[in-house]
C-alpha cells in the first residue's frame, strides 16, 4: 500500500511539474506570436492608444494574475547576473565625472619590491597528510592570519631568515605561517592552526643580503608538534586539514524522472548529466521547483536545506557584501566558488584574529559561510582598538584593487601590514606632506594618518597626483590599528560590541 502510494505521488507530481513547464512553453510561444505581428497592426494599437490617453478617456485594467516566485531564485539570478554597475569609474568609490580610471591590478603587482624572478610550478600536498615545514616566525608578521588565495609581500633582512628561505625556494618553495601574539609576561604564543605559503617571486639584493620575496597562501594545517633547530629556525609537524564539500541532499532521495527539467537544454536530458550540471551550480526556475519537490519526500523542510545548501550561502553573502558595502560583485569579479569565496570574505572582510582563526580551523565551506553572514550582517563602524574613536563606516568600504578591498602590503623597513581601503574616513589628522615615494598604489602619494583621539597610527590618505585620476583620494585603515563594532539586535541603541 505505501509502494503505491508513492508511486501514486511521483505521478502527480510529474504531472503537476509537466504541466507547468508546458504553461511556461505556452507563454511563451504565445508571446512570440503576439511579438511576431505585423508592424502596420502595431503602430495602430499605438496610435489608439495615444489618442485614447489625449482625451483622457478611462479604461479598465485587467487584473495581472499573481505569480508565486521563489524568492531563492530570484535572489541567486540577481548574484548570477549582477547588472548593477557602482559608479562612473567601475571601483565602487562612488566619485563622479569623467577622468582616468586605476588600473586595479597595479596595487596587487607590487611592482614597490622591483624587479623580481618568478619560479614556476606549484607544491600541492596531499589533504589530511602530515609533513614537517619551516615555520617563518618573524617580528614584522606577529598578528598575521594568512588565509588561502591571500597575497603576501615579504622583505627580509636577517641573515637567518634569508638563508632559510633561500632553501626553500630550491626545494618546494613552502613554508608556514602561524598567527603569534606577545603575552603578558612577554613570551610568543602561537596559534594551533596555520596556512602554507608558496613563493612564486623573489628578488635577492647581492650587496645589503636583503630578499624581497612575494608568496601565496595555499593550504590550511593543524600544528601538531614544533622544535627548534640548532640554527635558531622552528619547524613544525603538521597536518594538511582538508576540504570537505557537502553534496546534494537530494542525491539519493529524489524523483529521479524530474531529473530532465533541472535542465536549461532538452538535449542534455538524461540523469546523470543532470545531477552533475545541478552540483556545478545549475540553478534555473525548473531546478528550484524540483528541489521543493524533492523535499516532500524528506522528513524536512526545504528551508532547513536550504540553510546549509553552500551554492545559496555564497549568494547570501554577496548580496550581503553589496548591501553593506560599496564593494559590486560585477566589478570585482567575486569568486562564485563557494570555497573560494569564504577564503576571499575573510580575508577581504574587516574580522577580528580571533574570527579569523576560527574560520581557519572550519574544513567546510558551508560552515565558513555561515560563520561569515552571522558577522557580517552585524559590522557597522570600525574604530581606533586603543580609544575607540570612530574612524571609519563600513558602507563606505571599496576596493582599489582586483583582489579586494584589503590587501597586504610591506614597507621598506620589512613591517607587514594588512591595509582596508575606504572612501571615507573621519577623526583623522594628518602632519606630513604627501610622499611617492614606495608608493603601494602607483599613480597616488600618501601621508600617514593619526586618529584624532590618542594620536596613535592608523592608516594613510592617498591623494592622486593627477587631477583626473579617479577617485582623487581615498584612505588606508591598516587593520592592526582598527577594529568593527557589532551591532545585535536589539542593540541599536545601546553600546555596541566591539571585536
């Protein structure tokens, strides 16, 4: 008896489906053959109209029929084709009128370290093995938290340092960075997980022994033991975490003979390619209704997989992103991967350390995402960490570069800093003249910027040394010295968290 009534069901609902994917089809052979009158006929209609709107003569309307839409779809076809454009100068800084717009890729050359050897290849380690790495335990990176994707400029000058790296570019070319903070009673603390990086430029100056070196984090590990070598080097034993992707939810509890209307074309209507296309973010009108399907014969509802569906979450947190920031994903050119996003939003994203290293230790993109929205919808200002004095609206965040907002940069003494750019900024003050000089955005001068209330540094103000340059100044929050306040609800009238 159940047998047959969940044949009975299956039936039904290809039927119902069947029938409202012929509607579609109807609708719109209907709607080319309205399209495909003649043109004498269309100009009547137009004309009785006008003349109908001259003598200001009532009509009646009909009533549009109402039309029950998805509202995941919609949202996820707004993220596909995100036709939004943010400005006159396609950076998200918002300044108007006609000038020379930034070349974006400038900034993530950092053409400042001079000409460099690129080295060719790549070190891939397999997921889950353990292997013993050089850790780079440096002052200039103490408070760095390297995320995959992320881009790291390095100047080294002692001797030590520079001979290690000199054999890890002959050997693999990898090393580790591990967040370290001082403690209180002035030892380093280290942090339990960590990011490999991969050195992919390099140039040695022969007389002063510096090594300028610009690296990528690739891989996430889990620090299990470290020791120091006669040298003075610390090496580490770790553990390369994996990349857990969820699947499908409804692989193995579906109607599989709806599986051909998941399909943007007819032809490639078979089952297996449809399972594949909807894991490779396959998202049409047809594949939401069959997913609302599928999930009657589930236990649970559809919203509560849709809640750890990873495809959904990336669209959630760009739309998030555009909401509350100046960044468009049609300019920047977002990852739709949804693991490469959740690398990108941390590493873009003005999160705390400590969020940071927790997104770290997640192996799922979905868990990643999630923990990024739960943030992310809660950032409003960023202050000064020493007086929290507001110096900057997240809303006003826009990046001048094409790998984001926040990039990492390094000066000519060897300090590392992970600067935020805004389109504003307040509570500064300013007591040097400009200067071009190593100039991280060619084309612009810097001074540095003090906050206002202790007088501690917390960025720089770029200001473009031709007029028509655009935008013609914006300013530089080096995320050391700022941090975000976290509205909750209910909160708005209250003393927000700070992180």
């Amino acid at each position: 008896m159940a047998d047959r009534e969940e044949r009975q069901l299956g039936r039904d609902v290809e039927e119902e489906m069947e029938a409202e994917v012929e509607g579609d089809r109807a609708g719109g052979v209907e709607q080319r053959r309205q399209e495909g009158r003649p043109e004498q006929q269309q100009e009547e209609e137009v004309g009785a109209l006008a003349q109908a709107e001259a003598q200001g003569e009532e009509q009646d309307l009909v009533p549009m029929e109402e039309v029950l839409v998805d509202e995941d779809a919609v949202s996820w076809a707004e993220y596909e084709s995100c036709e939004e454009s943010d400005g006159p100068n396609g950076n998200g800084s918002g300044d108007e009128g006609c000038g020379e717009q930034y070349d974006t890729t400038l900034p993530s050359r950092h053409t400042y370290l001079g000409e460099t050897e690129e080295l060719r290849g790549r070190t891939v380690q397999e997921e889950n093995d353990y292997v013993t790495i050089p850790l780079l335990l440096h002052s200039s990176l103490m408070n760095l938290v390297l995320v995959p994707t992320q881009t790291l400029p390095l100047t080294i000058f002692h001797p030590l340092h520079v001979s290690m790296l000199r054999n890890v570019i002959a050997k693999d070319r990898t090393f580790g960075i591990v967040h370290s903070k001082m403690s209180q009673d002035g030892t380093s603390e280290k942090a339990r997980y960590g990011t490999t990086a991969e050195i992919y430029e390099y140039q040695e100056e022969e007389l002063t022994g510096t090594l300028s070196i610009k690296a990528k984090g690739r891989q996430r590990f889990k620090v299990m033991s470290t020791r120091r070598e006669t040298t003075g080097l610390i090496v580490a034993r770790v553990q390369i975490l994996p990349e857990i992707r969820m699947g499908n939810p409804f692989e193995m509890m579906r109607l599989q003979s709806l599986d051909k209307l998941t399909l943007p074309h007819p032809p490639e209507a078979n089952a297996h390619i449809a399972q594949a296309r909807d894991l490779a973010l396959v998202r049409t009108p047809n594949s939401w209704r069959v997913r609302g399907r599928n999930s009657w014969l589930t236990p649970w509802p559809l919203w509560v997989y849709n809640q750890y569906d990873d495809l959904l979450l990336a669209q959630r947190v760009v739309n998030e992103i555009k909401r509350s920031t100046m960044i468009q994903p049609n300019m920047l050119k977002l990852p739709c991967d949804p693991q490469d996003l959740s690398h990108w939003a941390t590493i873009n994203l003005p999160l705390d350390d400590t969020h940071r290293l927790a997104l770290l230790s997640l192996n799922t993109p979905t868990q990643r995402l999630r923990y990024i929205l739960s943030v992310l919808s809660k950032c409003k200002m960023l202050t000064c960490t020493q007086c929290t004095k507001v110096i900057g609206d997240t809303s006003d965040i826009f990046s001048m570069s094409v790998e984001g907002p926040q990039g990492t940069f390094v000066n000519p003494g060897g300090y590392v800093h992970e600067m935020l750019t805004l389109s504003k900024a307040s509570n500064l003050t300013y007591n040097v003249r400009p200067s071009t000089e190593h100039s991280w955005f060619p084309g612009y001068a810097w001074k540095i910027a003090k906050c206002s209330g202790c007088l501690c540094h917390v960025g720089w103000k770029f200001t473009a040394t031709k007029r028509k340059l655009k935008p013609l100044k914006f300013y530089g929050l080096t995320r050391k010295a700022v941090k975000a306040k976290l509205v909750w609800d209910g909160d708005e009238g209250k003393m927000p968290h700070v992180i």
